[in-house]
C-alpha cells in the first residue's frame, strides 16, 4: 500500500467539511479548537500515518488547500524500474 503525505494551507480552508467526507482512511476533521485567520475552524489530519496519498481531498477542495504527497513501496518501485 501507498504512504502518502498531507500539507494543508489552514489560512485558505473555509472548513466546507467537503474533504472529510470523501477521505478513504477518514483521516479528517475539522478542527475543535483553531481558527484561521479568516476565522474558520480549518482542516486537520488526526493520523497521518495512515494516509494513503490518494489526492482525493485535493480534488474536492474548492479553496485549493491541500499538496499530497505519495510514496510507494519500494517493492512496487523496483519492480516498475524493470
């Protein structure tokens, strides 16, 4: 399985809640106790050891807040170099 990477841009997030309804691990959440500097309870992952790099929260989100990262297995990645 992938391990992936999250970044979040928590100043731009409006906290739609659009990307933790779509996140496969339901990693996701909005936060309970931040704001951002627009005022909104922004974005947080709560295990990021268990994201999968799928870019799913990064197509959903209409503010553009996410950079995912992916990386794979390094038995899949030798065998993809052959």
């Amino acid at each position: 399985m992938a391990k992936g990477m999250v970044l979040i841009e928590v100043d731009r997030c409006k906290g739609c809640d659009l990307c933790v309804d779509v996140c496969p691990p339901k990693i996701l959440h909005l936060s309970e106790t931040e704001f951002n500097a627009k005022g909104y309870r922004p974005i947080e992952v709560s295990d990021m050891s268990l994201c999968t790099g799928c870019s799913v929260c990064a197509v959903i989100c209409p503010d553009v807040v996410f950079t995912v990262y992916r990386q794979m297995p390094k038995s899949r990645r030798a065998s993809e170099a052959a």
